[in-house]
C-alpha cells in the first residue's frame, strides 16, 4: 500500500511538474540578415558579412568601461545600419565597432543612444577578424622629429602646392605622431587657438598609423600650411588657421617674414601638459617677433551608466511623441531592403504603447495546429538591436477568430488567447479580420 502511495505521489509529483513549465513565447535575438555590415577600412559593403552582424551588434552590449590600461592593438572598425528604417528616430538604426586587444579583449562602440564613445570588453575576437593587420596603439599619443631625407620627399610629393600655389616647407620641422585611441590635440600659437592636422582622435582612426606633420610657407600668401602624410602614403596640405572672435570661425593668418624652429622636447604629449612644439619667428608692425606653438593632449572620456542614462533620456525630452520600440510590423516578405514599411505592403501596429501587444504574446500557449495564412504572413517584433520573425496564420470561428504565431526557428507554434486575439485585432484596424 505505501509502495503504491509513493508510487501516484511520483507520478503527480512528475505531472504537475510539466504542466508547471512555461515556453517562452517571445524571445528575441540578433536577426543578421536585417542589416548592412559595412568594412570601414576597406570602404565597401561585403555581401557576405551578414553573418559577421551578430557579432557586432552583441559589441558592448555589456557594462561600460571607463579606461583601458596600457597600450593596445587595434583591428578593424565596422558599421552595421539596418535596411529597413523603421522610425523617425531609432537610436537602435546604426552602431559603429572597433575590435581590439590589450590585457584582455575589448570593443569600442558608437551609436545613436549616447553621445560618448562605450567601451566593453568580450571574452573572444570574432573569427573573421585578421588578427595580422592590427595597430599598435599608444596609451597617450607619441612625438618623435623627423629626418632631413623625409622632408626633401615631401617637398617633392605632389601635393606640395596649395590652390595652385607652390609651399616650401621650412627644414628641420616634421614630426612623426602615433595617436591613441581617443581625445583631443588642441594647438596654440601665443595666445589664439589654432588647429592641428590631428585635432579629434576617433578609435576608427588608428589604421591611419603613424603620421608624418611639417610645416610649410607661401610667400606670395605670407600663410603657413600643415603637410600631412598617414602611413598609407595618403597626403595632403591643410592651411594654418586660427580662432577668430569677430567671424566665429577659423580663419587663415599671415605670419610676415615667418622664421620656424622646433623645440619639440619630448617623445609623449601627457594629458593636460602644455607641450611646446615650434617657436614661429615673425615681423609684426614692424618688429621681429616671437611665439610659442604648443599642443595641449586632452584624454578622451568614454561613455559610463550616468552619460548614457542621461543621453537617451534627453532623446526621451527632444522626442517625446516619436515611438523607441517594441515594434510590431506584419509585411508579406522578410525585412530587408527590397522591403516598403509603407501601407499596404506593412502593417505597423498602432500607437506608441505596445504593452498590451506584448502580454498578449506573452501569455500564449504553445499548441501543435496552425491555422490558414491571410495578406500578411509574416509578423516580426523589433526591440532595440533583437528582434524575432514569426509565421502569421488565423482560424476563422463563428465568434471569434484564433490568432496563431509560428516561431520557425524553434518549429513551435502558439496560439494567442482569445483576450489576446482582440488585443492583437485593436493594434491592427486595418487588418481584415
């Protein structure tokens, strides 16, 4: 008897057990044929980076970091956009990637929801990465002078003319630069705010290498230009400006006579340290006159739960009528860019508040029937960088008609409760029912 008591309590114990477990109806991922993958250094789209998406939009996805210590070795940087624009403002639309690699293994993002740079670290490089063309990088940017024999080829390099003009470059005033990852070089002559050839330094920036920096004169302008050159032998000459108050711009400054030295002493430019790099010698209401060209290196700050709370909350203010998602839509094919959002190939649920949408998915049951698929066979859900496409199909009742969601990745289907059913109809009026 108590063999047989046992017995039933297993069996019930097993039973209620089952009936116990829930099947998650929604459950959102990384859905890569929706977007673009673009391959900023080779400057094209690839047709088959697809499959890299799920990697880069997983990139800092996790809790920010606000440094990294010591210097790193920088791959490539990627931009993924969605193909389909689903709203006026989707901060989740467009994400920027630098995959790198210091003590441990790091991403540095850029997207629509927070103004700061994010910083995250992951537990592996993607495969498809080529670890053999990283950069090293300096932990804060690095000054070494040039040679004699590297100014006399850029003094022959074709750009050594500026509108048609011809730019000696004075000697013994090239310098080579290795920027870091981030921050800013802010140059002075005297005391105006002048521009440096490398003023905003961006992660995506690194492959540029190291950079060659000299100074040149025309004489008929009396004005000084920057030569630039980056390691892919990409040149150019840049005017030298400075602030001017009354035009609210920078503007070009003539340096009569100009005379240059380098007294550049240092091979690093701390933060925040006041780093003295040419004396310009010139004539001015008369008399010779001396100033002191410096660069000033700020650190650059990543983004931290405060500064993105804070940036997307301001997107909430700027935009407060705009929807930020979940996002229903039932189209008759897959969300890519041969698709229209526009009516009638999209039906886009109503409003903006989708929480009763989402409990009636929710709060599905799995079942083993379909029904019949109607004008728009496909429903997808989009929420931030995830999304989850289903197979829309109906049965027709004399009452009432069953709503059924078929998530073919999982071959499972679940029929919406017949509350849930008149929650779905209300966001879709203009779906035939």
């Amino acid at each position: 008897m108590m063999k047989r008591m046992l017995l039933m309590l297993s069996t019930v114990g097993i039973l209620s057990g089952c009936a116990g477990e829930q099947m998650d109806v929604v459950k959102l991922d990384y859905m890569p044929n929706q977007w673009n993958v673009g391959d900023l250094y080779a400057n094209r789209m690839d047709a088959d980076s697809e499959t890299w998406a799920t990697a880069i939009l997983g990139a800092c996805t996790g809790e920010p970091l606000t440094q990294i210590e010591g210097d790193v070795t920088v791959f490539n940087s990627y931009a993924v956009n969605r193909k389909v624009m689903i709203s006026d403002y989707d901060p989740s639309s467009y994400k920027l990637v630098t995959f790198l690699k210091g003590k441990e293994n790091y991403t540095i993002c850029y997207d629509g929801d927070y103004s700061n740079m994010k910083l995250g670290k992951i537990d592996e490089l993607p495969d498809f990465l080529d670890l053999s063309t990283g950069v090293e990088v300096p932990n804060v940017p690095k000054m070494k002078a040039g040679t004699k024999e590297e100014e006399l080829v850029a003094e022959q390099s074709d750009p050594s003319e500026y509108l048609g003009m011809p730019i000696n470059l004075f000697e013994d005033t090239m310098v080579h630069l290795t920027s870091p990852l981030n921050g800013a070089i802010a140059l002075t002559v005297g005391d105006q705010e002048g521009i440096f050839p490398i003023s905003t330094i961006e992660p995506y920036n690194a492959q540029m290498g190291t950079a060659m920096i000299a100074l040149g004169y025309n004489d008929k302008l009396e004005a000084a230009h920057f030569y630039f050159e980056t390691t892919n032998g990409t040149t150019s000459i840049q005017p030298f400006l400075v602030w001017d108050e009354k035009d609210g711009a920078h503007v070009p400054i003539q340096f009569e006579g100009l005379r240059v030295e380098r007294v550049l002493q240092t091979d690093t430019l701390e933060p925040g340290v006041k780093t003295p790099l040419y004396i310009f010698s010139y004539m001015k209401n008369g008399k010779r006159v001396k100033e002191e060209v410096s660069l000033t290196y700020t650190k650059g700050e990543y983004a931290t739960k405060e500064s993105i709370k804070e940036s997307t909350e301001a997107g909430l203010i700027a935009n407060p009528s705009v929807p930020r998602g979940p996002f229903f839509f039932l189209h008759k094919s897959p969300l890519d860019e041969a698709t229209t959002l526009d009516y009638p190939d999209t039906l886009r649920a109503a409003g903006t508040d989708m929480s009763d949408l989402m409990n009636a998915f929710e709060e599905a049951e799995p079942v083993d029937q379909t029904g019949e698929s109607g004008d728009y066979p496909l429903l997808t859900i989009i929420d931030g960088w995830k999304g989850q496409e289903f197979q829309l199909s109906f049965k027709k009742r004399s009452q009432k008609v069953d709503v059924y969601v078929t998530d073919e990745s999982r071959d499972q289907t679940f029929k919406l409760s017949s509350a849930g059913a008149e929650t779905f109809f209300s966001y879709f009026p203009d779906l035939d029912e």
